[in-house]
C-alpha cells in the first residue's frame, strides 16, 4: 500500500513566501538609494576639481558683491544701491595678467543678459560663485553652478533678519549636499553703532536666529561649534580701507563708523576661519561621507541579492 504524500502547510508556504519578500526593495529604499548616488556624484564632483569653489548667496543688496570685493581687496564686480547683478556670476583665477569676462555659450563679453557669467581674475587661487534671489530657476542654477561648491557663505542683511527665502536657497542645497559647509555674514553691521544701546541685544538675536538655523534646521553643524560660523561685519568699510592701504593711505582715512577696528578684526577672522575650512575640506567631505559610502554599497548588495535570488 503506497504511502501517503504529506500535503505541506499552507501556512508554512505563505510565511516562506513572506521571507522571500524581505530582500525586495521597497519604493523608500529606492529613494535613499538615489539620493545617496546624487551625494555621491557632487562629492566625486568636488573631490576632481583642481581648484576651491565658493558659493555666495543672500537677498538682493546685501553685500555679496562687496564681500568678495573686500576678500579680493579690489573692486572687481559691480557693487551699489539697487539690483546691480542678475545673474550668477563666477570669479575664477587665472595664469594670465589680464582679467578676461565669458558668458555660458562663448569667450567673448556680451552685454545680454544671461544666467551665468565667468570673470578670470589673474593670481587669484579660488573660485567665487555668486548667485542671485530666489528664482522659479533655483533647483536647476543649484544643480549646474553650486552643487561642487566647498563652501558657502550666506550674505544676510543686519539691519533685518534671515528671510524665509535665504533659508530656501540652502534648504534645497542640504537636499542635494551632504552636510555643507555654510558660513552666515551678517553685513552691515556699521548701522548698529546708530543705537549702541540696543547693540548687544540685537547681536543675541541674530547669533541665536543663525545658530538655530545652522543647527536645528539644516542639521549641519553641532551647537557648540555654530557660532564660530557666524560673524558681524561691514564688507563697504573693509574695502574702503584695503583700498586705502593699496594706495599708501591711513586705512581710517575714510568715513567710517564708531567700532570699525572691531568689525574689520571680525572680517579677518571670517577669513582665517574661512581658510581653514577650505584647507580641511577634502577631509571633512570624506570623514562625513563614509558612512553614506557603506550605506549606499549595503543597499546595492542587497539589490544585487535580490536579482541573482530571481
């Protein structure tokens, strides 16, 4: 008499299939997956370029121009009252003597208007980005002129405060960026020697609004280590007196306010603090990054498992 056939459980079959299922890739998974390969493109990016890249950002007028100028200790870009740029604008050092301005499409200057502009500046070792207000174009500009930047610096307007808008630009930046390097100017600090009574109260604010943006909104840096981000200064006078230094003038020969001694130590702080990070940055982008490295190659195992198990 033949045995039997043991019919096997059905519940066995289904929790068996189940186990099948756990090396599938959920549609959440997919995400991180991309979003890990875009952080890896802009880090690979970076990490090829032969030179540094900064990317300057704020509101219309709030110095970003000057700010460069002062760090370039000429005036190199239009500068003044009104909207004086309207495009991205890079400053790039040369091997040549002579300063040279191309558009996006040819070497030679145009005077249309376009999205990007590129100024070679003679000696100069870094390259300077300088981006615009918020635009219905901000994730594209982000994506071709920012996303291999070093550093940023957010150029903010003292006599106000952080605009929702400022917050945006580096919003999408963090999306696309592992953990970037952002400093916060707040320019136009001379104004605050209209009212030294409420000085210090307006410095708290500000540092305790850019502290908490840096840290609590972004995520990018630790709390103890925000503030030294973040700096009080008035770019006008600093170039105003570099100038006056090049041409064998007083540097306060100027018109300049009560306290410029101090807000030009404050802008030669950014600029050391500033050196440092631009030095250290190829460390930090891979320190910060190898955990983000394993993460993705995990995921792509486990891809690679499920496929062969098809």
């Amino acid at each position: 008499m033949e045995k039997k056939k043991k019919k096997k459980n059905p519940k066995s079959r289904l929790m068996l299939k189940i186990e099948d299922l756990e090396h599938v890739a959920e549609e959440k998974q997919c995400l991180q997956i991309q979003a890990c390969s875009r952080k890896l493109t802009a880090i690979k990016d970076v990490l090829a370029r032969r030179h540094m890249k900064v990317a300057f950002f704020g509101r219309t007028s709030n110095g970003k121009s000057t700010v460069i100028n002062a760090m370039l200790r000429e005036r190199v870009l239009p500068s003044g009252i009104g909207h004086t740029t309207n495009c991205f604008l890079s400053v790039e050092g040369t091997d040549g003597e002579h300063a040279y301005l191309t558009t996006e499409d040819s070497e030679e200057s145009k005077s249309i208007e376009v999205s990007h502009k590129e100024l070679g500046w003679p000696g100069q070792k870094l390259g300077f980005v300088l981006s615009t207000d918020v635009t219905s174009e901000l994730d594209s500009w982000i994506d071709k002129f920012c996303l291999d930047a070093d550093v940023f610096v957010l150029v903010a307007n003292s006599e106000s405060t952080i605009m929702n808008t400022e917050k945006h630009f580096f919003h999408k930046v963090n999306e696309r960026i592992s953990k970037p390097n952002i400093f916060i100017l707040n320019n136009r600090w001379d104004a605050s020697v209209l009212e030294p009574e409420y000085l210090e109260d307006v410095r708290k604010q500000h540092m305790d609004r850019c502290v908490s943006f840096l840290v609590e909104e972004l995520k990018v840096v630790d709390l103890n280590k925000a503030p030294d981000r973040i700096f009080f200064v008035s770019a006008k006078e600093v170039l105003s007196a570099r100038i006056h230094r090049a041409q064998g003038m007083p540097e306060t020969g100027g018109a300049l306010a009560e306290g410029f001694q101090e807000r030009l130590m404050e802008f030669q702080s950014f600029e050391r603090t500033f050196e440092v990070r631009m030095c250290s940055n190829c460390g930090d982008w891979l320190q910060d990054n190898r955990c983000l490295t394993m993460r993705l190659k995990t995921m792509k195992i486990k891809r690679s498992f499920m496929e062969n198990e098809a």
